[in-house]
C-alpha cells in the first residue's frame, strides 16, 4: 500500500472510507491486522490533524453525496488500487475485494449514497462554505492502561432528543399485543427473542401474528426471513395462515453465496417490523458466507440489527425485530451474553407441566410484564387465546404488588415512630441504641 500523505486531505479519507467499509461488510478476516491497526491510528489521530481529517471528510463526503457514476467507478478503482498495491495482501483478501466491488456495482446511485457517505459527517445545506463536523469516537484503537487515552462520554437523559416515533406502539389487534408491552404493541427498534420447546408453535403464532400488523397498518413494512423453510415448505406450511400470503419473505436458501450482501440489501428498504426463523439458521448461512466463526458471524449479525434499530436504513426506519432462537436439550437458552444485552425481551412458549396445555411467557421484558402465562391454542380459525385467565393472573399480581407496597409503607412508618430504620445490609437496627453506643465509644 503506498504511504499515506498526512498532507493529502483525500488519501486521508479514502483510507477512512476503506476502512469503513471493510470493517462493515468484511471484518477482520479480510484486513491483515497492519492494514487495520493503519487505519486505525488515522481515524483515531490527535487533535494536530483534526483540521485535516475534518475537511477530507467533507470533501469526500460531498462527492459521494452527488451520487453519481463517476463517484461510484472511482471509489471502485481506488479501492482495487489500494488493495493490489498492497504486497502481503492473500488471495483471499483479494478475493474479498472482488465481492465488494460487485457488491457496490450492483447499488442503485440512491442506495450507494445513503450507505456509503460518511456516517461520522453533518452537512449544512444552507451554509455551502460549512465543513463537516467530524465525531470523535471513544473507541480506541488499541487497547490501553493510560487513563489520558479514555474519552468517557456522559449523557443527560433530559438532554437526549428522540423520534417521538419511537413509543408510538406497532397493534396487531389480536390479544397478543396486550403481553408484548405496557403500551399494548412492538414497539419500534425493539429486538425481541423468542424461545420454545419443540413443535409448540412458534413460527405459527408469530407469522400469525406478522400477518394481522401487516393487514391492521398499511402504513407499516413487515418482513419474514425464513432460514429454516424454502418456498415450497413454506406454502403448504402457510395453508393455516390465509393472511400471511401478503407478508414479503426472505429465503436464505436462495442464495448459495453472498448470503451476507442480500441480506444487508434487503435490509436497506427499510421495515417496520422484521420476523427470523431462526436467528441461529440465519448466523450459520453468514458464517459459512463470511468465512467467519460462530461468534463473530453473531457479532457480525448484531450489529446489522442495531443499526437498523438506530434507523439506518433507506426508509429512516427503527426497525424492530423478533426472532427465534434454537434452545439446547434441556431446554435453555443458546446465544451469547451480546445478544443477551442487544435483547429487550425474551419471550418463551413452553407446554405446561401440570395441564400439557401451551402457554407463552416474558422471562425478562423492559417495557412490559414478565412471567405471567398467556395460555393459547392453534385451531383451523387462527390462534385463539385464553383471555380471561390471563386477566385474573394480572389482576392477582397488581393486587400483590399493592399490598406489598402498602406492607412497605406500614413498615417504615413503624420504624420511624419507634427510631428504627435499615443499614446497607437491609437489617432493621434501633437508631437511638447505636447512638448511645457512638456516645460511650467517645466518652473513653
């Protein structure tokens, strides 16, 4: 790779793009760690060429703005520039390039703009002279004991400005929405995962309900990956379900190769809501595609998740998804502590031990109710639920919580008329007692 000019606003961002791109769409695998740790320490320069990455970012950034052939061949050819005059690069690297090269060509002009400007760049369109404002980012690229290296970054809630979109729930109309959150509904960028013993219906009851979202709002985009059935499978499964025949569907049995790209493509449209089956079935296709291992092919897939939650897509979207999850013989959970953290909630259909009767549950929920059964049932008509025991299972909870916080407040205001209160271990102590000790202590 030819030596990088700190002088040369262009090659500076070129290298950034590059490396952008690469970490995107082929991580680690494909950049040998000389060309990453490179790139790195430019994004990640100080503050003596700030001014130059900031109008490299612009100028590069308005180019690729226009969006025009022009900007889409040049990109290509420095890239394959870059990566031919690079000597230690394998075949496989080269390789690699090759594929994103066919992947960019086969971008509309919109798409390439909106994916591949710079996502760390502000544009003033009403001030043609501005220069982009880069953001810093609290990443470094290298690990460090140097505490001066850290950029932590603290936020005010009451500060943050977010989509109002954002808590406007997503109905079915069926009673399902009254378990999914507080507000009745998915909410946008939510990702939900849903676990289950074999057979018991998991893709029926969330296909079905996929179908009603998608026939309540038209306003709404709904998708269905399927990485487990093909179109074939799928049509006689679909018998059942009369108004899943409008849902748009993603086979990833169709692609043999460059499963990740379509993917991604398909992702860009923009949607609503996004229903996988199953989000282990879909990690192996990429796993085998990328060449990556399991854990970085997860990695890899949750961060498309993300950052279709965080609205980066086409459409603006805060895309939520659902998807489910394969579990291990005895029952629990397979994923790892990042998915785990990048999870709402988990919701979990499981047959009853006493009754044999299926039943569904959130083990864990951050915008609605957790481990309350909604028993349900698959008939020719749809999924019917059992409403009115669910009822009488919420009522008896907020009636507990009641007398729990009522049990509290009587317990508090019993310690306050006797000088009674709690230490950190939650152990009642007599206040005036450990005062007349402190005293005796201090008298000697």
């Amino acid at each position: 790779m030819e030596k990088c000019n700190s002088n040369d606003p262009s090659s500076l961002n070129l290298n950034s793009i590059i490396f952008k791109i690469f970490s995107k769409i082929f991580p680690e695998k494909f950049c040998s760690p000389r060309f990453f740790s490179y790139i790195s320490n430019i994004i990640t320069n100080d503050n003596k060429n700030s001014k130059i990455m900031t109008d490299a970012t612009y100028a590069f950034g308005k180019k690729i703005k226009r969006s025009s052939v022009e900007d889409k061949t040049e990109l290509v050819e420095k890239i394959v520039a870059r990566a031919n005059d690079e000597s230690s690069r394998s075949v496989g690297e080269r390789t690699a390039v090759k594929r994103y090269v066919k992947y960019i060509n086969s971008m509309t002009d919109e798409e390439f703009a909106h994916y591949y400007s710079p996502e760390d760049s502000v544009y003033f369109e009403n001030e043609p002279d501005a220069r982009a404002k880069t953001k810093k980012t609290n990443k470094p690229s290298e690990m460090t004991n140097n505490l001066d290296d850290i950029e932590v970054k603290l936020v005010k809630m009451k500060d943050q400005n977010f989509d109002p979109k954002l808590f406007i729930p997503i109905k079915s109309g069926t009673y399902i929405d009254e378990i999914i959150s507080n507000k009745g509904g998915i909410m946008p960028a939510t990702n939900t995962i849903v676990l289950g013993d074999p057979g018991i219906g998991k893709t029926t009851v969330l296909l079905d309900l996929l179908s009603h979202i998608n026939k309540t709002n038209p306003d709404k985009k709904c998708l269905f990956i399927s990485g487990e059935m093909n179109s074939i499978d799928l049509a006689e499964y679909m018998e059942r379900l009369p108004l899943a025949d409008e849902l748009d569907i993603f086979f990833t049995m169709d692609y043999e190769s460059n499963c990740h790209l379509a993917l991604m493509k398909v992702l860009q449209q923009g949607w609503d809501i996004v229903l996988i089956d199953s989000f282990d079935e879909v990690k192996e296709s990429l796993n085998e595609d990328l060449g990556l291992s399991g854990t970085k092919a997860e990695k890899w897939f949750i961060d498309l998740m993300v950052d279709h939650n965080l609205a980066k897509n086409l459409l603006n979207k805060h895309t939520a998804f659902m998807a489910i999850q394969q579990v291990t013989k005895g029952g629990k959970f397979v994923g790892s502590n990042k998915l785990k953290h990048n999870t709402t909630a988990m919701l979990e259909m499981r047959y009853d031990k006493s009754t044999g009767n299926p039943k569904m549950y959130y083990t864990k929920n951050r915008r609605g109710n957790t481990n309350i059964d909604l028993f349900f049932d698959i008939t020719s008509n749809g999924i019917e639920y059992d409403t009115l025991r669910y009822s009488r299972e919420l009522d008896f909870l907020n009636k507990s919580k009641m007398e729990e916080r009522s049990a509290e407040e009587e317990q508090e205001e019993f310690a306050s008329i006797f000088g009674i209160q709690q230490d950190e271990n939650g152990e009642w102590i007599d206040t005036e007692k450990k005062i007349e000790e402190a005293e005796e202590v201090a008298a000697q």
